[in-house]
C-alpha cells in the first residue's frame, strides 16, 4: 500500500481511503504450462499451413463469387493483407498469438 502513495495524482485523502477500505492479500501462481520446443515447431507448422489453405479457400470462393477481374483483386488483398500483419508484427517483435491473428481485411 505504500507505494500507491507515490503514484502521480494519488493524493493523500485518496491514498488515506485505499488503505483503509481496500486490502492486499498475497497471490500464488497457481499453475504454468510451458511447451516445448518440438511441440512448438508443429504447433507453428500447423498454423502456418492452416493460414495458407484458408487463404485459398477465401480466394477460391472470391473467384467464383465474382468476375474474373473483381475475384483477382479480391485474392491479392487478401495475400497483402496476410503479408502486412506479418511484416508489422515481425517489426515490432511482437507476439503471434491467437489474439493477434487473423487479421482483418
């Protein structure tokens, strides 16, 4: 509770309330799972492959949906589409996870 008083815009009466009315009990991690390394590689696999069919599935109704012209435009959005979200999260390192994926045209 200490350290919430040093926290910019906390005054004192609302630091005074904090630890009258609020408490912090301590916390456990309860559980961790890791995975490794082998299940990792097959785990990315499959979702690279699982990006790849989609994106063809999409295309392939695209094409058939619409004109010839309009179903080939429909395609390359969807790739550059693909390509830009890895290309931002490669530049920012950022975590491909399933909350960062698919991305939304």
């Amino acid at each position: 509770m200490s350290q919430i008083s040093a926290v910019p815009g906390v005054t004192s009466n609302v630091s005074r309330v904090l630890s009258d009315k609020a408490f912090l009990g301590a916390f456990n991690v309860r559980d961790q799972e890791t995975v490794g390394p082998q299940v990792g590689r097959e785990l990315q696999q499959k979702a690279i492959w699982a990006v790849v069919f989609s994106t063809l599935a999409m295309g392939l109704y695209l094409w058939i949906r619409f004109d010839l012209m309009f179903g080939v435009a429909a395609i390359v959005c969807i790739v550059h589409d693909v390509m830009v979200s890895l290309a931002f999260l490669g530049m920012i390192n950022g975590e491909f996870s399933l909350t960062s994926w698919p991305p939304s045209c």
